[in-house]
C-alpha cells in the first residue's frame, strides 16, 4: 500500500514538473529586434532624428551609404508612428479625440501635403536625392502627431454653457485723432512687427525657393501649396511647420539650412 501510495505522489511530481515546462515553453519570447540594433522605440526617440541616424549607419554592414541612410530613417518613422498610434487611441478612449469631421479634414490636409511634396521633390534643384526623399518621408510624420497633441490639452467635450446676458452697450466712444506724424510711427511698428514674424519670415523664404523654378513648375506648386494652407482648418504653429517643411524639400543640401529639422 505504502508503495502503491508513493508511486503515486511521483506520478504527481512529474506531472505537474511536465506541465510546467509546457507553460514556460508556450510563453512567447520577446526577440530583440535587430533592425534597431538593440534599442526600444522610447531610446530610439529619445535621440534626435539625424542623430539616430549617425548611429545606426555606423553600425549598419551595408555596403551602400544611402541604403543605409534609408534604413534608419525608416526605423525611426517606425517608432514615431507607434507612438502617433498610441496617442490617437488614448485619446480616443478618454474622449478627447478630434471628430470625424476633423479627423477628415486632416485626411485631406495629409493627402495634399503628400502630393506637393512629391512635386517638390520631383521640382528640386538640383533633384532631391534617395537621402532627402527620405528624409522627407520622415518629417512629413510630425504633423499628424502635432495634430492629435492639440487634442490632448483640450478638456472632455461637454455640453456648452448659455453664454451670461450682458450688459446693453454704452455709447460708442468719439474715434482718436492723431497726428500724421503718429500714424506713420504706428505703421512703421506694424510692418517691422510683420516682417519679424516666424510665418513672413518663412513665406518670403519659400517664396524665393519659388522664384527660381521654371514659370509652369512654379505655379504648379503653388497651387498645389495652396491646396495645404489654404483650404483647411491649420494653426499658425502648423502653417509655420508646413513652410518650414516645404523650405527643407525646396532648399538645396547644406551644411547650414535654413529650415532645421523637426525632430
């Protein structure tokens, strides 16, 4: 009996040992992916985007330069939509999200950027190259980040308050009167004011870029720039983006650009 009882209690043993086994085996392993030599998305973007780049193609085996430039730039976009990804489904979640409507809107705003980057691209002089088309591949992928980031500051969408009765207005006050004198000091203030702004300063740039460019392939792009800012609903830290953006595809290659990269 003792003997029949202890075979039993190692049936047991060994098969709960077996069984485990199989619930380790069956667990999945988490593969390093080689393809971001070792990194996770949150280092990888912890890194500025051309400095990623410097790393990953001194460490890439391909013997071409620009594959290699491709590469890591692709990796990087990879991580950056994730966290796009990520971003957007939060927000939808906690009902802060942007609307059908805007979320369609901004499909259309993405659509057009696209298409007058392709001729951009195609327009440039001299033509862009398989290093800067990818490049502009990448930045292209911050404006529909910015575009959830402006939903994520913005309360839970309630219902909207009646507006306070107010008070009936006064009588209208006797205009100013000022001297000539005054009034050209004044505008004076206004121009310099407007000249100094990120979004002139970065019109009259692209506008020069445009200039240059052959009569049909410069009123091609601008009326497909116009399609971008023109038609859709876009802050000015976007329409100052969109420029900058359409600068760097326009500007030729140089050690000291004048539109820096986004991230």
């Amino acid at each position: 009996m003792q003997r029949a009882t202890v075979s039993l209690l190692l049936l047991a043993a060994v098969a709960g040992l077996a069984f485990s086994q199989t619930q380790v085996s069956s667990r999945p392993v988490q593969k390093t992916d080689p393809d971001s030599l070792g990194m996770s998305c949150a280092q990888i973007l912890k890194m500025a985007s051309t400095e990623w780049t410097t790393y990953d193609t001194a460490h890439n085996v391909s013997p071409d330069a620009s594959s290699r430039v491709v590469h890591a730039t692709a990796e990087y976009g990879k991580c950056y939509d994730a966290r796009t990804d990520r971003l957007a489904a939060a927000l939808a979640r906690s009902g802060k999200g942007p609307t059908k409507a805007e979320r369609a809107d901004f499909a259309q705003f993405e659509a057009a950027l696209k298409d007058f980057a392709a001729k951009a691209l195609a327009a440039a002089a001299p033509p862009a190259d398989e290093n800067k088309t990818a490049y502009a591949a990448l930045f292209e992928k911050q404006f529909r980040y910015e575009f959830y980031q402006e939903y994520q500051a913005k309360p839970v969408r309630s219902a909207k308050p009646a507006p306070p009765v107010g008070k009936p207005p006064g009588p209208a006050a006797a205009p100013a009167t000022s001297s000539p004198a005054a009034a050209s000091a004044t505008l004076a203030q206004e121009r310099a004011r407007s000249d100094a702004d990120p979004v002139t300063i970065a019109k009259n740039r692209f506008g020069k870029l445009l200039e240059v460019l052959p009569d049909d392939t410069m009123h091609e792009l601008h009326r497909a720039f116009g399609e971008v800012i023109g038609t859709h609903q876009i802050t000015e830290a976007t329409r100052l983006a969109v420029y900058r953006y359409a600068i760097f595809i326009l500007e030729p290659t140089s050690p000291t650009p004048s539109s820096q990269p986004p991230f």
